[in-house]
C-alpha cells in the first residue's frame, strides 16, 4: 500500500525494513494527548482566522475529541505502517469524517507539530517531577526534623572526621534537590514559546496567528525563528541535564543507603516493604531499591549523552535524526520518576539506629578537631601548634587504644602542660556538634531552625 500521506509521489511501497527504522509509533504513541491537544489549537486558529471553514473546523474538532477518548479506552488501533502518531491521529480523522480531516494540517507540518508535542510532554514531565522531587525533600526535612540531635560520625575521604548529625547529613540532600528543583524550573521557563506554525521549516503564506495558538497551548509566546523551532531541541537536553543531575543525587543517597543498612556500619534499618531476602541466605537483607537507585543514574546520564551525540553536527533545520530524541528521553525521566518514589518510600521508612550511630560518632578521634579548636581558644596556642599537640595526644591514645577521653589528665599534662580537665567537656560527642553554631553547621538548633524552615517552605510552595 503506498503511503496516504504523500502516496502521489510513490508507485512503490516501502521494504519492511525501511518501515521498521522509521516507523516511531512504537513509542511517540505517547504523545497522543499532547498531539491532540496541538492539534484542537491548530484547528480553532484555522477556524477562527477563515483559513478553514467554520463546519469544517467543527467537524474535525468533534472527530479530534473522540480520537482522544478511543486512545484513552485502549479502542484506538496502532500500526507501523502509519509511522507515527501524527498520521495515526490524521488517519483516523480522514476514516471519521472523510475530505475536511485533510484540511487539519493547512499550514503546518510534523515537524511543527512535534516540536509542539514534545514540549508539551516535557512541560507535563517537568511539573510531575518537580511534585515529586518535593515529596522527596519533605520526607527527608520530617525526617531530618525527628532527629536533629542524633550524632552520627561525619566523614571525609570515608574517614571518620568530626562528628554531625543525622539530621543535618538528611538536610544536606534537601539542598541539593532544592537546586534540581530550580535547574528543572529554569528548564521549564525557557522551554514555554509554541513553536507551531514554524510549518516545515520556513513559515506559512496562510494568515495564521500564532499568539493565539500559544496562548491555548499555555505558552508564553511562539518561538521567534521558524528554522530554529523545528531543530531545537535544547528544552530536551536542558531536562535531561537536570535529570541526570536529579539521579546522581539520589545515586549518592542511595549508595550511603546501601552502606548504612550493611550490618558493618548498622546505622540504619530499611523496613521490610524496601529490603528484599535472598533465596540461599537466610539471614540476608538486601537493599536492591536502594541499589537500583543508584544503577539507574546510568540510564539517565546514556539518554543525555546520546541525545547531545544526535545533535551534534546536525545541519538545520529538521532531519529525522530528531526522532531519535524520545525513546531515551520517556525512559530516563520515568525511570528518575519511579527513583523518586523508591527512595522517598525508603526515606520515610528509614529508621537510624540513634545508639549505634552514637557510638561510631565517638570512634576515630572525631573529636580530635574540638580539642585543636579547645587549645586555640582557651591556651590561646596558634592554630599549627594546638594541631600538633593534639596529633600527639591521639597518637598517644591510640597507642593505648583507647579514646582521647580516657587519657587522664597527667598523661596529656605530659605532653602539653597547660592542659586542665575542662578538656573533658570538649570530647564528648554531643559537646561537638552542639558548638558547631556557625551558620549551616551542625549544631542540633541550627538543624531543627532548617528542617522546619523548609517544612514550612514545602508546604506553601508544594
Ligand atoms: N516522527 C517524526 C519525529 O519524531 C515526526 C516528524 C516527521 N517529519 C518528517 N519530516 N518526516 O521526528
């Protein structure tokens, strides 16, 4: 069968294989409602403006909006030998109500209509994430708010290095969802101009008004170049960026989550409702959420990778290398989405071992910092001076392997004479994070001040 759309160039039909790498149904059948939605703009501007006449435009709005409700029941028939979803939508519409269905696409082509299309998902992607990524950033402030006061060990390099607490290590991934959050925004602000009326590359003759088709579509304008509309696809690459970065954070919190609920630190206890058991060992409590978590940032750094690799070197205006925009792009950001739900589900049922993460908080000299800060502060040493003391003081006590607090003060006089027992309030866990007031320390007041400011935040903003 030759192709209705543009048989009457054609005596030939395509070879199979052709029709299996060009054919997008397959996937951009996703884009049916925002292909519709497009189209009932398209089609009142066409009536409006009298491109088209007033029945004609009735008749194919009315065919329009049973299409949506056939798709919507499942009722709508696909098939590769229609290509894609525009000609799937126009097809039908000729079956409908037969000569006027050709009258839809007056000034305008695919690769307008796409474009449209595909913005619109974006847009309705970007707003579910941003929902979404906010759950998120509750269920960690709630949780951060519960335990603002538990100490837990801080580390760098994976060494234990001053003591912080829990709910401040939860708030730091606020933060940095509360940047995705704008990252998406910024996206979204940009992306917002209707490219419809671009036609195939070079505008229309038609009297066509394309703030009118905008503004149903809820842009902010139409697009200013009609070259530039139809190859653009930086609102894609914009999200995707955004998204990779989204995932990588919640790869980071999933790999400490992973490290967490090991019996090794034991800081944590996944709920059953996130953990799984293995077949062969009994005992085992494996955190595959967590961990799949943070194998899927993988996919969604390939789908931003692949989509700058089809841009580059692309010619303008519209090659059908754009149709390779989709696949990666509804698969990276469903798969951030179900990230999102995993982790906010294993957020809110986590459960720190506040004992346990306690006592690794004391382990490794974590509070050798504090007695530096003490030496400054109450010997008046310099800074290098009370460092090296203290580095002394904890060599000491790891030679006895015990911690700084039970060296007894004739042991540390021997190394700095000055020293008196108020040294003793100083080691101790809490003393350390209670102090650490500066702004964005880890001071339990000033973790409660931030999970509550964002609580309320979250809750006015969404
Ligand atoms: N399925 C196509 C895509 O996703 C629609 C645009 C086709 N345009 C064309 N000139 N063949 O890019």
């Amino acid at each position: 069968m030759n192709n209705k759309m543009w048989g009457g160039r054609f005596a030939d039909s395509p070879d199979a294989i052709m029709e299996e790498i060009n054919a997008s149904i397959d996937f951009d059948r996703k884009l049916a409602a925002h292909d519709i939605a497009g189209s009932l703009a398209h089609v009142a501007m066409l009536g409006k403006t009298g491109i088209i006449s007033k029945a004609d435009a009735a008749a194919i709005r009315e065919a329009l909006e049973r299409i949506r409700g056939e798709i919507e029941k499942g009722e709508f028939s696909f098939s590769r030998s229609l290509e894609d979803i525009h000609m799937h939508v126009e097809s039908r519409l000729s079956q409908l109500i037969g000569g006027a269905a050709g009258r839809l696409h007056t000034a305008r082509s695919r690769n307008d209509q796409v474009a449209v299309d595909f913005r619109l998902y974006i847009r309705d992607a970007i707003d579910a994430l941003d929902s979404q990524i906010a759950a998120l950033q509750r269920a960690l402030a709630a949780k951060a708010l519960a335990h603002a006061g538990a100490v837990m060990p801080g580390f760098t390099h994976m060494q234990p290095a001053q003591p912080v607490t829990f709910g401040h290590h939860l708030l730091a991934y606020v933060e940095m969802l509360g940047r995705d959050r704008g990252r998406f925004k910024d996206a979204r602000a940009r992306l917002n101009e209707s490219p419809l009326g671009a036609a195939a590359l070079a505008g229309t003759s038609f009297p066509i008004d394309r703030t009118a088709t905008a503004k149903a579509l809820g842009f902010d304008r139409p697009t200013a170049n009609s070259l530039d509309s139809v190859s653009d696809r930086d609102f894609v690459v914009e999200t995707l960026a955004a998204a990779a970065l989204c995932a990588v954070h919640l790869s980071r919190l999933g790999e400490e989550i992973v490290l967490w609920a090991s019996p090794q630190f034991g800081f944590v206890r996944l709920s059953d409702r996130f953990s799984t058991g293995s077949s062969i060992m009994p005992q085992k409590r494996n955190p595959d959420a967590a961990e799949l978590v943070r194998a899927k940032s993988g996919r969604i750094v390939g789908a931003l990778t692949a989509l700058l690799v089809v841009l580059k070197g692309l010619p303008l205006a519209y090659s059908k290398d754009l149709q390779e925009d989709k696949e990666g792009t509804f698969d990276a950001l469903e798969s951030l989405s179900l990230c999102l739900a995993a982790t906010t589900g294993m957020v809110g049922d986590l459960e720190p071992d506040v004992a346990r993460l306690r006592e690794a908080a004391g382990a490794g000299y974590a509070t050798a910092t504090d007695l530096a800060d003490f030496l400054v502060r109450d010997l008046e040493l310099p800074f290098r001076e009370a460092h090296r003391v203290t580095g002394k003081l904890v060599a000491l006590a790891a030679k006895k392997k015990v911690g700084l607090e039970e060296l007894t003060l004739a042991e540390m006089k021997a190394i700095e004479p000055r020293l008196t027992k108020a040294v003793y309030v100083v080691l101790g866990v809490e003393n350390s994070v209670a102090s650490r007031k500066s702004q964005g320390g880890t001071a339990p007041a000033n973790v409660t001040a931030e999970a509550k400011k964002w609580l309320a935040a979250l809750k006015k903003r969404g």
